[in-house]
C-alpha cells in the first residue's frame, strides 16, 4: 500500500491501483486509516475485573513453564483445576498469550510429517516408464479375494505384463516384475517403475530386484490416487467392462477372463490417449505407418469431395509425444500459426469450429483372441 500511495502522488490514484492490481476501495480505506486522527480513538480503560500486572506475570510464567509449555491453555486450565488452583479462564489464558507474542500458534507437541514431493515423471518412449499397481477381485463367497498384479506402459498404454494369486505377497511382486523385465529386455539404467506405497510396492524384496536390475523406483505420494493415474484408469476399464463379473467362481475363472481381456485391451482397443490406436500397435513401433496411412486415407476423401471438408485438408490425430505424470505447469504449444495446435485440422481453422469425434466405446471381448506375449498366471 505504501508503494501504491507513493506512486499515486506521481501518476494519480486510479493509475496507481491498476498498476498494482489493488482495488481502489482497499486503496482509500488504507488512506483514511492512515490520515485517522490518533487522538480521537482514546484508549480503551482497563477494566475493573482485569488481571493486576503481576498476576499476569505469574500466569505467562505457568503458562512457559517446562510442565505446560506443549499443552493447549485449556489443559492447563484443566490441570490446574485438579491440582487445587485457579489463576484465570482458559479464555484470559488465550488472551494473554496473545497479547504477548501476538498470535497463538499450535502449542501441542506432536509429530511432524515428513514432507513427500510430487512425483514427476516424463515417457517419450515405450519401456521407459511402467506404473504397477495390485487390485481386488471378489471371490465366490463373501470376503474373499483374488489379487489382480498389473504391470503397465504409460508412454503406449500396453500391459507388459499380469498375474492373478490368491494373496498379495512381496515375493509374487518380484517374480513378476523380474520375468517382465526379462521378456521386454529391459536394460540397466533405461527403466523407472512407479507404484503407490502398497506393503509390496515398498518391501525390500522389491527393493533389492529393482537395484540388482538397474530400474529406478519411484512412489506415490500417501493418500494420493492422482499420482498413479495410469493403474487406476486401466484398471477401472477392467470393471467397467460389460462382460466383468460380480463375483469369480475360482481363481482359474479369473484368469481366464483376464487372459481374454488383456489380449482385447492389448490388440483391439483403440485408446483415445495415443492417437485411437491400440497399445501394442504403439508399443512395438508401429504408429508411424497407421498415421500416414491414416492421412492417405483423409487425403483420397478429401480429394473427391473438398466441399465436404470446407477446403480444409483434415488430417489424422497425432501420438502425442509424451506421457507424463504430474506434468509440471507450462504454457500450451503453439504453432507456426499462432494458435493452439490441435488435431482434426490442418492449423489454419480457429480453434473453436473444430470438434472432435470420438468412435462409441465398445465393450465387445472377440472369442477368439492370442494369448498375450506377456502373459503370467502365477499362483502360490
């Protein structure tokens, strides 16, 4: 406000306040506190009920004491009660402590969490980032359960790989994780593994695989789903699957739903985060021919009927170049136009009259799917 009152003077007081983004009614409140008279607020008379100043003394002095220094004042006033004396209210407590240090902060002695950043992980490739995550399947009866393991690109969406078992255990962990790795050929340095803060996520079995293996690990931070979005979004796809059940009958029936599910999720579910192509089509190096065929075909439509596409050349949706979790705050890309780059035209077209046309969702599982490269059905 000073600086605003100073600048006011030079340039007027309007300017002033749209230079520092201060509203004007803030503005001349301030000055009319500024040039308030002192001597026309009196000071308030001390009441008769109040506290002699070395009754004050007495209570600071009990109140910073070794005893009660970490105890709320109404403990105190508490405390003292049993012990047979009396001083003030709680609330003449409050008041003093106040007026002493000028503010009351937390009193109490308790613990101090430790701070967890914000995990920030960038793909640009496949097999540079996996998230994996362990979920629940209701059993035949109630309370029972088989544990679902999934281990997940995030760059392409492809599971590299699954297991169903009986219990969650750090030892089923590392078997999965190592024969993953041995069957994507995983090289020392090249892999980060992110997972939530799970008792398997953070055992020293895994732990000591991912050091012996050259894989960097990273976690979640606590009660934060957001921080492993990729697990939870594929695994709600799962549930939200037409064909998934309420309850397994056993454990084989699990996993034999799961074996035709991921080779559909694998193979056939075009995922609209990768261009509406499949994971294992983006997984194994084949994006760039399906979007210029893609274009080719955008082109021979748009050649034989240009009105239809208002002489705009449409072309197909790009992959986006990376995946990242917790994308740090940036500002959007723009092109060689000037505007947001976004697919479904050429960039020539304003952003507003574009519309993306999303295909309906299905949730058709084909009989007749492979069996997954990366396939595990490992149970205890």
């Amino acid at each position: 406000m000073n600086e605003t009152l100073a600048l006011s003077h030079e340039i007027g007081k309007s300017p002033a306040c749209e230079s520092f983004q201060i509203p004007r009614s803030s503005f001349y409140r301030y000055i009319g506190r500024v040039n308030w008279p002192t001597d026309s607020c009196p000071s308030r008379p001390t009441p008769p009920l109040a506290l002699r100043s070395e009754e004050k003394s007495d209570v600071l002095s009990i109140l910073y004491s070794e005893k009660f220094q970490d105890k709320a004042p109404r403990q105190i006033y508490a405390a003292l009660l049993d012990e047979g004396t009396y001083y003030c209210s709680a609330r003449t407590m409050y008041r003093l402590l106040a007026d002493d240090v000028g503010d009351v902060k937390e009193r109490r002695r308790q613990v101090k969490r430790p701070h967890y950043n914000k995990p920030e992980l960038l793909a640009t490739r496949p097999n540079e980032v996996w998230s994996w995550d362990i979920t629940k399947l209701k059993g035949p009866a109630k309370w029972t359960y088989f544990y679902l393991y999934v281990i997940l690109d995030i760059f392409s969406r492809y599971v590299v790989g699954w297991m169903i078992a009986h219990r969650e255990q750090d030892a089923l962990a590392k078997s999965l994780i190592e024969e993953t790795c041995q069957k994507q050929n995983i090289m020392p340095g090249n892999l980060t593994l992110h997972a939530d803060r799970g008792s398997s996520m953070k055992s020293k079995v895994v732990a000591h695989l991912l050091a012996d293996l050259g894989v960097t690990k990273t976690h979640s931070r606590p009660s934060v789903s957001n921080d492993n979005p990729y697990s939870e979004a594929q695994f709600k796809t799962l549930k939200y699957c037409p064909q998934f059940p309420d309850r397994f009958g056993c454990i084989q029936d699990a996993r034999s739903f799961c074996q035709e599910f991921f080779a559909y999720y694998n193979k056939e579910h075009r995922h609209s985060g990768i261009a509406l192509m499949t994971p294992e089509q983006v997984h194994y190096g084949m994006s760039d021919l399906i979007i210029k065929n893609r274009s080719n075909v955008l082109q021979e439509a748009f050649l034989k009927n240009p009105e239809r596409f208002k002489g705009k050349m449409p072309v197909p949706q790009p992959l986006p170049a990376a995946a990242w979790i917790n994308k740090p705050k940036e500002v959007p890309p723009i092109d060689q136009t000037g505007t947001e780059r976004r697919w479904g035209m050429t960039g020539t077209e304003s952003p507003k009259n574009e519309v993306e046309v999303m295909p309906r969702r299905s949730g058709v599982i084909p009989d007749n799917t492979d069996q997954l490269g990366a396939l595990f059905l490992y149970s205890n």
